[in-house]
C-alpha cells in the first residue's frame, strides 16, 4: 500500500493528491493509504482524517454513487462551492463577492431519476453505485423528499412488468401539485396490451402521469407546477428546479434584480418558472427552444388572473440569439442557459447595452466566460448568490447581476 497526502478537491468532488491521483471520498490534508491503479486510488483506508470529516448521515453512503460529499462538514462544502466560482471567474481576471451560499436541507429533492432492473425474485430500483452500472437500493435516502421516496416501487413494478433482465429502465419521477409524474425509458416497446398494464399500474399507485418513451399512457390528474400564482403543466420530462427552497431562492434573487424592470425578456425560459412570477409586475417575453414547454407557461398566464402581459416566442437562441434591435425595448433580461453557457445570446446582450441582466448558471465554467464578455462591454458584476440545490453532490448553481455601467 502506498501513501498519499490529499492537496485538494477537485471540481467532481474527489480528492486528488500529487500525480495527480484520484481518491475519492476524502479532504484536504488527509493523510490516506491505497492500492493505485492508473490515476486512481482503490482499498483507500483514511490514516489522518481532515476537521472538516462528518460521519455521512446516509446509511446508503458508501455504496450509492448519488452523492459524493456525505462526509463533509455543511460548511466546509458550502466554502468549497463559492470557491469553485471565485476560480472560474479569476481564470478571467474577474474578482467576485460572494453574497450567500444558500443550501437546499435534507430530504427536498423532488425530481430524480432512478435506476430499475428485473431480479430472479422480481426488481429493484435506485441509484447506480459509485462509477458502476450496479444499481443500489436506496430505501433510507436522506437526498429525496419523502413523498419523492414512493416512486421506487413504483420503478419497480414497472420493471416488472415491461424491464428487461438483460437491460435497465431509467425512470424520471418529479413531484407534482397532483402527485408523481413519472416518465420511464429503455423498456420494451408499447404494444396494446402493455398499455393497458401500465395504464392499470398507474391507477394501482396513483400517479398523476405516466410517460413510456416519450409517449403519454396515463394521466389521472395533471401533473401541475406552480410558479408563482400561475399553475402549469409542464409535458413530459420537461426541466424542473430539483427542489422548491432552490427555485425559491434562485427566484428571490431575480426578483430583486429585476425590481422595478417594465418590459423583461427570460431568455431559455423553460415553463415559466421566471415568467410568471416577473409577469406580477411586469410585462414578460419568454424565448425557449421547445414549443411544448412555451404552450405550457401560455397556458399557465392565460389561466392566471391578475398577471400583466406576456407573450412568447419559440426560437433556437444558441443559432439564433436575439439581436440588438430586438432587444432595445426591454430594461431588464433573464438568461438561465443550460451547462453550455449562452456565448452567441450573451455577445448580443453586450452589444445591446440592456441596463441590467439577471444571469442564473448552473455551470460556473460557462458562466465565468460569458460573465468575461459582459464585463469587457462595461458591465459591473455585483454580488455573486451560490444555490446548492443538489446537496453533497458537486454540482453548482447561481445567480449574478450586471449592471451597465459605461456609455
């Protein structure tokens, strides 16, 4: 056995010691002992543990692979997070104040998307392993919501009656004001008489929608969301924020970015989740990609008394971003790219010159490059917010103002 001293995390939340050499689930300043395999250490045995080590709360830690940070102190992660976005934005000469980390609690997850297989003895479903397709069974997890906990059987039974043994059904569950909305893939295909099985499976387990490859099979009661005051029902396997105390948070920090706007553009827009509440105050454009998830929010606002005008706009803004002419009437704009970033959208923005823009990232990477091409236009970045809605994974969002500031 070789022995290692733990310099750093590195951004997948693994410890990396000089080599460099892999070693997960463990901290800087941890002093380990292992079995080095390539770039990775194996049979990893802790010989100087880190202050900041917790005993995981988690029973499932050790064998499930859906959170990597279970033995770090709250704290310190939160600390490790804001960290990860000063660097992205000093890699480009760019110095950020962090405001807040706000971290979604135990147990808030309300969308995930599970792992089933057939057995000998019937099916089980979870999450996979740590770097393995092996699934695990997670009946303890402190990640999901409780009411979230239900559609393990469910990704069971459906295993059962249309999973393969040689293969594996991945199940996308999300919590809705109606129940579970489920949508499943990589099952045999809808036939008739399948249909009618999972169309008996969802009454049996009282979902609210049941998706199979894409196609609807069930739906007992919409499967609504509400943003704001306006309720939507999103199609299937649209985008959701992974938990409410998250959106609520990331939404708070728009909001007050967006106070006393008139005329708001929400770039990549999804279902609405900016739109209709900015739309209490103020008159709303939403541009996204899929047309399902714009007839969805049109929906919502239509059914929404009260809620000032928007109106909507299906257009693919990483080929076609909105241009300067287009943008000149708006003095307010959200933008919440996907990992990618939204380099095309963002260079149109900067040479736009719209007062202020509310930019929600979930990849501080992209974020630091388009943040890079607003603040050479005469941008002033403020106060950086850090949303850790996927609590002890590696996973970073954020929200983060620029304010015009040359002519």
């Amino acid at each position: 056995m070789d022995t290692y001293r733990i310099d750093r995390l590195g951004h997948q939340g693994d410890g990396i010691a000089a080599g460099p050499v892999f070693v997960p689930l463990t901290l800087p300043g941890e002093e380990v002992t292992g079995r080095r395999d390539g770039d990775r250490l194996f049979d990893v045995r802790i010989v100087t543990p880190a202050p900041e080590r917790v005993a995981a709360p988690c029973r499932h830690f050790r064998s499930c692979g859906g959170c990597a940070l279970q033995h770090a102190a709250p704290d310190y992660i939160a600390d490790w997070k804001a960290g990860i976005v000063r660097q992205a934005l000093a890699a480009h000469g760019i110095e950020a104040t962090i405001a807040n980390v706000h971290t979604s609690p135990e147990r808030s997850r309300r969308r995930a998307t599970m792992s089933a297989r057939r057995t000998k003895k019937g099916a089980l479903a979870g999450f996979h392993a740590r770097a393995s397709d092996v699934v695990v069974e997670i009946p303890d997890c402190h990640l999901l919501h409780p009411d979230l906990m239900a559609a393990l059987p469910v990704a069971e039974a459906l295993a059962i009656a249309a999973g393969s043994r040689k293969g594996e059904l991945s199940v996308q569950a999300t919590l809705s004001l109606a129940g579970l909305d489920v949508a499943a893939k990589g099952g045999k295909p809808l036939d008739g008489p399948l249909q009618i099985a999972l169309a008996q499976l969802a009454e049996v387990h009282g979902l609210a929608r049941l998706t199979w490859d894409d196609e609807a099979v069930a739906m007992r009661h919409a499967p609504d969301q509400l943003f704001g005051r306006g309720r939507v029902t999103p199609p299937p396997g649209a985008f959701l924020q992974a938990t409410a105390d998250g959106e609520a948070a990331l939404l708070d920090a728009v909001s007050t970015l967006m106070q006393g706007k008139s005329r708001i553009a929400d770039l990549f827009a999804g279902c609405g989740t900016f739109t209709l509440p900015l739309a209490e105050h103020a008159e709303v454009h939403a541009v996204e990609g899929e047309a399902a998830m714009l007839a969805a929010l049109d929906r919502g606002w239509r059914h929404t008394p009260g809620l000032k005008q928007v109106t909507h706009e299906a257009r693919d803004l990483f080929r076609r971003p909105l241009m300067p002419d287009e943008l000149a009437r708006f003095d307010g704009v959200v933008i919440d790219p996907p990992r990618a970033g939204a380099a095309a959208q963002v260079g149109e923005l900067a040479r736009a010159r719209v007062p202020v823009i509310a930019h929600v990232s979930c990849n501080p990477v992209t974020f630091a490059r388009d943040a890079a091409t607003l603040v050479a236009a005469g941008y002033a970045l403020g106060p950086v917010t850090v949303v850790d809605q996927f609590r002890w994974s590696a996973h970073v969002e954020l929200v983060a103002g620029f304010t015009l500031t040359s002519s």
